[in-house]
C-alpha cells in the first residue's frame, strides 16, 4: 500500500499533479502548487492564519464536517508539517 504525502505547508493530501515547483522548475517534494510556486511561498502568513485559510474548503469536501471541526484537527495536524515545525 502507498504512503499518502502531504503539503508540509496546508495540509493538503497530494497527488503528482499537485506539486509545486522549485526555482529550477522541478516539483517540490514537500508543497503543493497552491502553497509553493517557483521556490517560494505563495502568500506569507502563520499557521493560525493557513488553518483559518484551509478551515472552509476542508469542510466543504467532507461530509458531514464543520469549520470549527476542521480546525481542530489542523490545530493537531500542523505542528507537525515541515513549514510550522519552527513555530
């Protein structure tokens, strides 16, 4: 069975055509295409900010899930993602 990778930054379970890039055009190994483009980050914000940023769409794609829901589980999930770890 695969191993299911996940945006280091949004949380975000990635299939190959979710990459973003690296500065050299290649995929990122670690950030999605919404989060990471060109090396960098598409919007600078914290994690409280990204959870807040994530809460909606992750309710809508789940049934039966609420925002505040949603946010707690991300409040759990992210402090282990490769861009909050510092924080």
């Amino acid at each position: 069975m695969e191993k299911t990778h996940y945006c280091q930054s949004c949380g975000m379970p990635m299939e190959d055509s979710l990459y973003g890039t690296e500065k050299d055009g290649t995929k990122s190994p670690d950030y999605c295409s919404y989060c990471y483009q060109n090396g960098t980050f598409t919007g600078e914000m914290t994690m409280e900010q990204m959870i807040d940023f994530c809460a909606t769409p992750m309710a809508e794609h789940q049934p039966g899930m609420t925002e505040e829901k949603a946010k707690e589980m991300m409040r759990q999930f992210f402090p282990s993602l490769k861009r909050w770890r510092q924080q």
